[in-house]
C-alpha cells in the first residue's frame, strides 16, 4: 500500500480532497454495510419461516387449525 503524505505537509486544498475522498469511500463503505445487513436480515426471516413451516409440518395439525389457533387467542398447553 502506497504511503499517504502527511497532512500536515500538504496544501488546504489537498488536505480537503483527501477528505473528500475519504468521505466517499466512508459512504460507500456504510452503503455497502447497509445492503449486507438488509440481506442478513433477509436470511433471518426465511429461516424462522422455515422453522414455523417445519413446526407445523411436525404438529400434525393442519393450516387452518392452526390459523383458527393464533386467531382466537388461546394458549393451550403443549401436549
């Protein structure tokens, strides 16, 4: 890696296109993290649909059973 000179050592304007640059690379660098974490997000969801899905398969129980289960409010206990 190329070695920066040091700021102190440079011009005001090249100070502050050094900070720009760094600035654009910084926002990328966030948007980047952003997308990455919308995707992880993403990743979780599906499998806890998966599981619920798996959950329900193992029950014995069909969809509208349990449909009319989460509707009414109930809590019953598991057997």
């Amino acid at each position: 890696m190329a070695r920066r000179k040091k700021l102190e050592n440079t011009s005001l304007e090249e100070q502050l296109e050094y900070v720009e640059q760094e600035i654009r690379t910084k926002e990328s660098d966030l948007k980047e993290l952003r997308h990455k974490a919308k995707e992880i997000r993403k990743k979780i969801e599906e499998k806890q649909k998966d599981e619920i899905f798996s959950a329900l398969l193992a029950s014995g129980k069909t969809v509208e059973e349990v449909m009319m289960y989460l509707k009414s409010g109930n809590e019953e206990k598991a057997e």
